[in-house]
C-alpha cells in the first residue's frame, strides 16, 4: 500500500517512480498546469536554483502560480522593461533624437571652415548600420552610413577645408561610462561598452582575423577601419577549420593583444571602445577625408564629467543634423535583442528631460516617480542601471508583474507587447522553446547573466486568456541552458491554463 501510495504521488508531480524526471510540459493533456510546473521545479536543474514566479490573469487579476513572488531577485535584463516602458511614458512613442554637426562659424565662401567642427551627440541610439525597423533577418548594414549621411550634407554645403580639429562632443550627458557594478572585463566586450552621449555604431567594433598560410601570422582587420588602435598581433595559422581566439586588453588602452591560433574558418570578435566621443570623431575625420575635404588637426572629445558644468547645444552654427526614428524603433530592438548600451541612453535622456539632468542618477529618480505611480512600492526594487548588467539590481517577480499589467492597459499596449521577443521566432527567443510553433503565443523578455535566468511578459492559453507573468531564477549550479530549459517549458505549461 505504501508503494502504491508513493507511486501516485510521484505520478501527480510528474516524476516516474523512481524519481527520474518526466517531460510534463510537452504533454498535451493530463497533468493540470501547476503540477506540471512544480514538476519541473523538482527535476535536477530547477532544485539548483532559487525561483520566483509570478502569473496572473489579466483580464481578472487572478494570481494561477506564484512562488516566492515578493522575494528581491536579481532580474538581468529584464530591467530593460522598466527603462523602455519608463522612456514611452515620459519621453512618448514618437520621441526622436537628434544629432548635430556645429561650428563656431559658417563655412566661408571658399569651402573653408576656420575652428573645429563638432559632432554633437543627442543620445541617438540608432547612429549605426542596424536594420530600423526592427527586421529579424537582417543584421544591419554599413556602420558608417549614418557618418556618411552627415559628411555629404557638409560637402554639399561646399566643405573642401577645415582649419581646425574634428571633435565628438557628448556632453549632452554626464560622462559616466560604466554604471555602479559593472565589471572590468565588462568593458572590454561590446555588450560593456561605455555610454555616451555620442553613440556611434554601439560603440564598439569588429575585429576580423583571417588566416594566412599555415604557421604564419594571421592577418587582423578591424571594422569601421580608421580607428585609434594599436594591434600586437601573435595569432597563428592553423591547419584546422577552426582556432581558439584570445583577446586582451588593460582597461582604458588602446592597445589590443591578439594569441592564439586561428583555422580556415577564420574568427570575429565584437568588442568595445574606450572613448565613444574620439571614436565617432575618428570615423568621421576619415569619412570627410576620403571625399576631399583637408583638415589641419587632430581628433578629439570632449566630456562633461559632472552635471554643474554648463553645456549649451545650441552653440554657434549648425551644418547638418541627422534624426533617428520614432521611440517606439528603439526600444523595440531594445526588448528584441536585448542591446544594453540603447537601454542605458533611454534612461539618461529621461534623466535630461524630466529631471533636466543627463545622468544615470535622475533617470532612476525618475524611474522610481513612475514606477509609484504604477503602484510599485520602493521596498520592492532597486536598481543602479537601465540595462540589468549591473550585478547590483534587484526587483520581486510582483513589481515586474506590475509593470506588464500597467503597460498591457496603455492605449500603445498593443505596440508595447509586439517589442517584445516572440517564442521561437525573433530576438532573444527564436532559439528558444526549440523553436516550437506552441511557443509563439508568449511574448517575453529575456534576463541572462552570470546564474540569473529570468523571462517575462506576456502569453495566450489554448482556451484565449491571457496571461502575465515573471519567472526569475537565481544562484543555480547546473548549466545556464538546462535552467532555462526548465523556464521554456513552465511558459508551455501555463499555455495548457484552463480558467480566464
């Protein structure tokens, strides 16, 4: 009789009787939905790891299953939501940013431009060679095109000469490159990359190693090409199709160290600037040269390193400009693929415009006046950052609940739920729920780093309703991709839901 009572209770758990996990989540009837998630909380990954879980109805406000809800859980990236939502409430759906070229004076009758010429950065997310709108097919296209653009206006103006410095000015916002607790090696990889008023191509860039004849010194090429970089380059040619790739570089250098090896297939690595402002004057000195314009200095930047300081961006003459799409673009390739550096621009340019203030610090003041007046409490969150790598932010799956219900009744909730990635099919989830046809009813935003897996949003049962919800894991020892294995199938599971 013990037996058998063991076996049912087994059963109802969805775990065999010996205690070898069953796959719940894929069977199409049988075990209700919470069954099948505390099932999968007991497999092998889900007991590494401490959960919070959250789901609710959303046309009732009906909790369907929650676990440690109100606990603080370190939510990775889904701080993006609490950023891009804050950026459409305070800043509006067709809010666009803009960038400038200024100088002191008009260019002359000769084509001849005397002082330095600015490139003034207004936050612009989009000054890149990334696909606007968002398409999940394309990877985007020349980085410089956006530079271009703004140096044909100039030679159309008649610029052959600049008698003075090319200079990226970011002192829009305060120059804090790195949020409070990012770190080191962070910096080094493109999604650390520094933030900056003056956003060129995410700051960061390509670098390309193709292999030469085997056992000779491989060949580096970097994109966009004139950068302000030292290249020690020791990687060797290999016969294989593939090397091992190493890249270092002491922070705040410009010298990067190349070993390893490399094979016929060749290696790339995206890695980060270190002075956003110098990097954006570097390409466009390069681009005003190639179509013949002569300039007698250097590139520089300039910075304003604390919010006292004063900065006026209307200064002197304005040549060309350059505008970026509707908000709405933006963040959406902010909840798509997760773009850490667009996030941290959104909170700093709500910073600027409501607190008058271009910092990290009164873009959170303001996050925290929204989230009161979306019912969030203080003790419920904290934050030092608009993108979740900081290691240092915490929230309970409950205020991210919040959040999703308060966004869903917005008269732009439709929109806001399309930003979203889409299970199996685009941004961080097309990989995902093995790429499952089930899977495309749940819009989500996805949370990863270092042992936090989380995702959140939104999905559609069989039977019609919806759903909101949060599922955050925390501290896990088995492999990041089993732990969230375990969260795709909780999300296929709340799919099987029967009530409204």
């Amino acid at each position: 009789m013990r037996l058998l009572a063991s076996f049912l209770v087994a059963a109802c758990l969805g775990l065999a009787a010996d205690g070898r996990d069953v796959d719940v989540a894929r069977r199409p009837r049988g075990l209700p939905h919470k069954a099948r998630i505390q099932a999968l909380l007991r497999s092998e990954a889900g007991q590494s790891a401490r959960w919070g879980i959250l789901v609710r109805s959303l046309k009732t406000g009906r909790t369907v299953f929650a676990l440690n809800a109100d606990e603080h859980m370190t939510p990775a990236s889904n701080t993006k939501l609490f950023s891009t939502s804050l950026a459409l409430e305070r800043l509006g759906p067709d809010y666009r940013f803009v960038t400038t070229v200024r100088a002191d004076r008009a260019i002359d009758g000769e084509g001849v431009l005397v002082g330095d010429l600015r490139l003034v950065g207004g936050g612009d997310p989009t000054l890149s060679g990334r696909a606007y709108p968002y398409q999940k097919e394309n990877e985007g296209g020349d980085p410089i095109e956006p530079i271009v653009a703004l140096a044909e206006q100039l030679t159309a103006r008649g610029l052959r000469e600049i008698r003075g410095s090319v200079i990226g000015d970011d002192r829009r916002y305060v120059y804090q490159p790195f949020p409070e607790g990012w770190t080191v090696d962070d910096a080094l990889w493109e999604y650390g990359a520094p933030v900056s008023a003056l956003p060129f191509n995410d700051n960061a860039f390509t670098v390309r190693v193709e292999p030469g004849e085997v056992g000779d010194l491989a060949r580096v090429f970097l994109n966009p090409p004139s950068l302000p970089f030292v290249i020690d380059n020791r990687v060797m040619t290999v016969a294989e199709r593939r090397g091992k790739l190493e890249v270092d570089r002491t922070p705040g250098s410009r010298q990067l160290r190349l070993n390893g090896t490399v094979g016929n297939a060749g290696a790339r690595q995206l890695l980060a600037v270190d002075d956003p402002a110098l990097y954006a004057a570097a390409v466009f000195q390069d681009v005003l040269t190639r179509r013949g314009v002569r300039i007698s200095g250097e590139p520089g930047a300039m910075h304003r390193y604390r919010a006292d300081e004063p900065f006026d961006a209307g200064y002197g003459v304005e040549l060309a400009r350059r505008e970026s799409l509707p908000l709405t673009e933006v963040a959406r390739v902010v909840n798509k693929v997760s773009q850490n550096l667009h996030a941290e621009l959104l909170l700093r340019e709500v910073g600027r415009v409501r607190q008058n203030e271009g910092t990290r610090e009164a873009g959170l003041k303001e996050l925290g006046a929204f989230l009161k007046e979306v019912g969030v409490e203080e003790k419920e969150y904290h934050f030092e950052d608009g993108s979740g790598l900081s290691r240092r932010g915490i929230v309970s799956p409950t205020a991210i609940v919040k959040l999703l219900t308060y966004m869903h009744s917005r008269s732009y909730g439709a929109d806001w739920d399309s930003m979203l990635p889409f299970g199996g099919e685009d941004g961080t989830l097309r990989s995902r729920f093995d790429k499952a046809e089930a899977a495309r009813v749940i819009h989500a935003k996805t949370g990863t780093l270092g042992t936090v897996s989380a995702l959140s949003g939104y999905l559609t049962t069989k039977r019609g309703a919806r759903l909101v919800f949060s599922v955050i894991a925390n501290n896990y020892t088995a492999p990041g991709p089993e732990v969230r294995k375990v969260i795709d199938r909780i999300g296929l599971a709340l799919t099987a839901w029967e009530g409204q």
